[in-house]
C-alpha cells in the first residue's frame, strides 16, 4: 500500500446494550490511517494508483461532488505520489467553495466544473472523448473508485481481519464497491452487511456482478436499506444526536454521511434482537471525517 495502513486499529465497544443482547461490536479504525487518504479510499485507488505510476502521461482523472471524500483523497494521493490528478465536480462552480474543494484545490488538483445534466451523461464515448481532448492522456477512476480495480483494492481490507473470527463485517455504501471487495475477501461462513447511504438502489446484483466479474452468492449478503436519513448527505438531529452520544461515550468520531448511519442501523439492529446471542460484529469506520467541516461547529461536539 502507498500509505501506511498498520495505523488501521481494531477497537472494542464497550456499552450496556452488547452486554444485554451478548453480541461483540468492534470497529476497524480505517480513518486513522490519514486525514484525507483515510478508510476505504486509499484501498479503492490502490490499483489506479499503482497502473498510473506506470504510465507515460502519470495524470489521474476522477469525479465528484462538491464535498466528496472520493475527491479530496485522489487529489492527496496523487499530489504524495507526484502524479497529475483533475477532478470533473457535478455542478456549476459555487461563488464559495466547499472545503473539500478547496483542499482539493491546495493538494494540485485541477477542478472543472460542468452542470449536473452534463454529468449524468459522464459515462458516455462523446463525453470521454471530450475530456480526452480536453486534458491529454490520463487514467479515469470512476466516481467513488465503481470499478472491478476499485472493487479489488477494497478486498484488500479482508487482509486486516483475516485472523479474526468476525460473524458479520458492516459497511455503509454508496457504490457498492467496498462492499463487493469484502465479498471477495471474506470467508463463506461471514455476513457482509451494508447500509446504503443512497435511496431506492435497486441494482445490486448487477453491480456486484460487474465489481467482482462473478455470480456471487448474494444470500451471503444483508442490506439495510432504511437508514439513510433522507438520502445522500442528509441528515437529521437524531443523527447528530447518536454522533455526539457515540463520541461521549466511546470517544468514536463519525461522519454525518456514511460511518454515522451505518453505526446507527448497527446499534438499532441489536436493540431489535437483529443479530443472534453470541454475534461477533465488526464494522468499517470508512474515514471521511473531512466532510463534517461543512456541518456547523456548533451541531457537534469534536
């Protein structure tokens, strides 16, 4: 790995709940690998990364949204590995920029800001063809790392909890490309459970069959899809609520976006007699902290 993932800990919860229901929760401390280039992104870019290096033209090409920690972790990542990296933001460019642009924008990334209708057609040969012209030679990570090469670097999270005899490994997911890399990563006996971020993902079996290249066998896999709190980015004062309540009590910071949710479903889901007694529970801590910044210093308590 080009970061040093050994700060990557696992960390005991200790709370009256697990003791009632006799269930174990841990969690895997992605975030503490790097402020930017933190939980599953760094291993999501690993092989983009890796291929680029290689490469004449050493320019990386992604896209994001305006708080996007898929964004900020390329345009670190590449700026430590002296690589290009430009980034295709979805929206016209704001009078104020996010902090996650600006950062992006400090770490030498080149941004070009294009309307959210020209976005949604970011996939298609005209498109491509138009930045090829535009920017010269680069490698595309897709938005998110959504690719088999994303998929594969997040399998190399499974190396971290390979020893270990976990019963369900828990993730929040917006793509399904971590989750399609602990699919591959884990053994038979292991549930992968996920809550989605995004509303209404209706595709799943197609996107793990194109993330993984196989007809995996999704009965291994659990998704909580009503934890969302509105949607991508939404959020709620019960959210913030659990968030401060999780830091009082076991010093865990959250992003409002994916670990918050995910660990909220988690802890909702044992008070409902979810997991059997005896579960061994461990879930990602997925890192971007950095999109708090755009929450007010006064709805959080870290």
């Amino acid at each position: 790995m080009f970061f040093d993932i050994s700060k990557a800990n696992i960390e005991e919860l200790q709370d009256d709940l697990f003791l009632q229901k006799q269930v174990k929760v841990s969690i895997l401390r992605l975030d503490k690998i790097h402020p930017l280039v933190s939980g599953n992104k760094i291993f999501k870019l690993h092989y983009f990364l890796k291929e680029t290096l290689t490469s004449k033209h050493k320019t990386i090409l992604t896209f994001g949204g305006a708080y996007s920690n898929h964004l900020a972790a390329t345009a670190f990542a590449c700026k430590a590995l002296q690589l290009n990296s430009i980034g295709i933001v979805r929206g016209e460019k704001p009078k104020f920029l996010s902090s996650t642009l600006q950062q992006c924008i400090e770490d030498g990334m080149q941004l070009k800001f294009i309307t959210r209708h020209a976005y949604s057609k970011k996939d298609s040969t005209t498109f491509l063809n138009n930045l090829q012209t535009e920017f010269g030679d680069h490698n595309i990570v897709p938005e998110g790392g959504y690719h088999p090469l994303g998929a594969k670097g997040a399998a190399l999270i499974g190396d971290l909890l390979k020893d270990k005899d976990y019963t369900h490994i828990c993730t929040a997911s917006g793509t399904f490309t971590t989750v399609a890399g602990l699919l591959l990563s884990a053994n038979v006996q292991q549930t992968i459970i996920t809550v989605p971020i995004l509303k209404g993902i209706s595709d799943t079996a197609e996107r793990i069959s194109y993330l993984t290249g196989k007809q995996l066998l999704l009965e291994q896999l659990q998704i909580l899809s009503t934890y969302h709190f509105g949607g991508y980015a939404k959020k709620s004062e019960q959210l913030i609520e659990f968030m401060n309540k999780v830091w009082m009590q076991h010093h865990l910071p959250l992003d409002f976006v994916y670990t918050a949710k995910m660990l909220y479903a988690i802890f909702d889901c044992i008070k409902n007699n979810y997991f059997k007694k005896g579960s061994e529970i461990i879930c990602l801590h997925t890192g971007g902290l950095q999109g708090n910044n755009s929450l007010s210093s006064k709805l959080i308590l870290y």
